[in-house]
C-alpha cells in the first residue's frame, strides 16, 4: 500500500527498647532492721543482657534495622531482562505472550503503571493471533513468524472512523483487504482498525507509511489489526471488540509499548 499523509493526527522494627533490670527486695528482720537497699539496680545476668525479653536474637534486631530498597516492581510474567527494555517513563504495557516459540495463538493483557510503581491489569486478557509460524528475534520479511521484543505504539488509523482512540488516528479507505488467510478464511475487515507496531517504521507517521529504516528486507507492516480467524503473517489479530477497547485505552501520555513473544522468552 502506498505511503498515506496522516489526516489531522500530530505526527514501599525499629528493635524493641531492651528492659531487663532486675528489682532487688530485702526480707524483714525484727532487729537490727536492715541497711536500706541501694538506689542502684543490680546488673542483669548474662543470659538476659544477651536476649531480649520479646525472645529475638540481637541478630535478628539487626536484620530487622537492614533497610535494603527492595527490588523494583516488574510487569506480571516478564523477567529482569526483559523487563528492563521497557522505558522508564512508560506506564502502559499490552503483554502478547504465546504459549511457545511455535505457537501462532497468544494471550494479551494491558497492564498500567499505578503511581506508587506497581503495576496492575488495565484491561483483557484477550485472545490472539500471531504469525503462521510462531516468534523470532530476526524477524525477515516473509518468514512467517512475529518479532520478538518491546516496541512503542503510537500511531492508529484504519478503514472505519476513529473509534474514539487517544492515539492519532488515520482513516483511510486503502486500509481496505480482500483474499483469504491460512485456513481460508476471508480477511475482510481486518484492518478496519489498526495499531502501528514500531517494528520497523518511522514513528508519528500513518500505518501505511512504508519507509523502513532497517532495509526491507527485515520486513514492516507489522501491527495490531482486528482477527480474521486464523494465523498472520507477523501482525497480532485481537478481537474486533478487544482491539476498539484498547484504542480508547491507550494513552500516548503513558508512552505505550507491546511486549511480545514467548513465555519463556519474555520470562528472562
């Protein structure tokens, strides 16, 4: 499809005070009476001076004292690797986890950011489609298979009117598609609605931009499009319902991105 000018759309104890003085008392004697007591307490024996009186060890007093920061809130499902290539000031993740390497059917779950660092399940999870052939992380253009990584979503448009998405959006009738898929099923209306992945692309730009930064033979055109029913050749096909959701959802303010690829993979 030929590259299109965007319509209208901007490109988370202290230890306990230790009380162990012991209170010395005399017995009465009928004469001489007794020297009154001192004033002083008498020294606690060792054993209490070495314990506390609640039974914790000064060991554990001083684990209790250890302040260490813990360690840093991560998105559900992905590992430190992982999850340390989504940019600081994101706070909105779309999580598109396939089952296996091979696997052309995923889960997607829209996690936010909530102000304290934690993060929490926004919206889904839905169902998916990916690729014939699975995930790669050399994705080439024609091998079938998905992108693996974190990539930025900024940019929507497609064959029907903007559905109410926060993101720009472009309508345009050549977002119209016709033919069959892999199972023979008709791909009409598949890019009624359609999500930029930026694999590939020049970000701010409409969908059907075709200038590939990295070569066109590393592929492009890959993005979030409504499901036809069977497998893509690198997009992720949603629920026709699920994916005007996430237009209204996303929010370009939360620098959104899609984490997507195998379990095991985004697991690391």
């Amino acid at each position: 499809m030929p590259a299109f000018v965007r319509k209208g759309a901007p490109a988370f104890l202290g230890a306990g005070t230790l009380c162990a003085a012991l209170l010395l008392t005399g017995c009465a004697h009928p004469e001489p009476p007794a020297p009154a007591p001192s004033s002083a307490p008498a020294a606690p024996p060792a054993s209490a001076a070495a314990k506390p009186s609640d039974g914790r060890s000064p060991a554990g007093d001083a684990a209790a004292t250890d302040a260490r920061p813990a360690a840093p809130p991560r998105i559900p499902g992905l590992g430190p690797l992982t999850q340390a290539r989504v940019p600081d000031g994101t706070t909105q993740a779309l999580v598109v986890t396939g089952a296996t390497e091979n696997s052309n059917t995923a889960v997607v779950t829209l996690h936010q950011r909530a102000p304290g660092g934690r993060w929490f399940e926004a919206a889904g999870p839905w169902p998916a489609h990916n690729a014939l052939k699975g995930w790669t992380g050399d994705h080439s253009a024609g091998d079938l298979r998905t992108p693996i990584g974190v990539f930025r979503i900024g940019d929507a448009g497609g064959r029907l009117p903007d559905p109410g998405a926060r993101l720009p959006y472009d309508e345009d009738p050549q977002f119209a598609i016709s033919g069959t898929g892999f199972l023979g099923e008709s791909l009409e209306g598949s890019f009624d609605h359609v999500i930029a992945i930026d694999y590939n692309r020049v970000p701010g730009r409409t969908p059907l931009d075709k200038e590939r930064p990295l070569g066109a033979g590393k592929g492009g055109g890959v993005w979030i499009h409504v499901d036809h029913g069977g497998p893509t050749q690198a997009c992720i096909a949603l629920g026709r319902d699920d994916l005007r959701t996430l237009l209204v959802t996303l929010d370009p303010a939360a620098e959104p991105v899609v984490v997507m690829g195998p379990a095991r993979e985004l697991s690391r």
